[in-house]
C-alpha cells in the first residue's frame, strides 16, 4: 500500500468518527428539549442508516443544522416534527436513504420522547 493509498484509508476509518464526534458536540450545545428531542430521532434514524457511512453523517449534520436553526429562532418543537415524530424521522430519512425496517417498539420510543421533550416547556422558548 503506498502513501497516498494509507492515507486515504485513514481518512475513511477517521473521517466518519470526527464527523461523528463534531455533531455529537453541536448537539450537546442544543437547548435541553431540542437535545432530547435529537437524540430520540437520532436514535430511531439509526434504523435506517448505520452511523459510520458518509449518508448518515451528513444525515446527522442536516439534523443538527435544523434544530440549531429551530432553537435560535424559538421554533417549538412540534412545528418541527409534526403531530408524528417518526413519519418526520422516515420522511427526513428518505432523503438519505432508501429506508428501512422500523419496529414499532422504535417508533413508540420516538414519539414518547418527543412529548417528554415537549412537555420540558412545551416545545417553545420563553
């Protein structure tokens, strides 16, 4: 394997962490609600896209991106995942992937944690 060869395997294996590891950080910045509520779509998400592909971090990054902006601008959190959480999450992931097989245990979790979330303060910043 030469150099340059190496390197780009590195970058492979590496890449994906630090881009992993850099929206983790963004996400733990969020507003105690909107962190909830990412971490409960997060975690239903990873049922479509295995986290260590080029898909699901930018999968991940747009997410960010998305409540980052909600939280700045006070956007409550249903006006971002609708009256159901996991057809947002489906229909977010779509745009990633092809989809995949979600167990319902999966999907009640996700709604669950989002009315916990909202439920903090209702979904809006005071």
């Amino acid at each position: 394997m030469s150099d340059t060869e190496g390197e780009g395997f590195i970058s492979k294996v590496i890449g994906p962490k630090r881009r992993w590891r850099a929206y983790k950080a963004r996400v733990k910045q969020l507003p105690e609600n909107y962190r909830t509520a990412v971490d409960a779509i997060e975690r239903y998400l990873t049922h479509f896209v295995p986290i260590d592909n080029d898909s699901a971090a930018s999968e991940f990054e747009d997410l960010a991106d998305l409540f980052e902006q909600a939280a700045a601008d006070g956007t409550p959190i249903r006006a971002i995942v609708g009256d159901d959480p996991a057809e947002f999450a489906e229909a977010f992931a779509q745009n990633y992937t092809k989809g995949g097989y979600v167990p319902d245990r999966a999907r009640e979790r996700l709604i669950n944690a989002i009315k916990r979330a909202e439920g903090e303060d209702g979904g809006t910043r005071s």
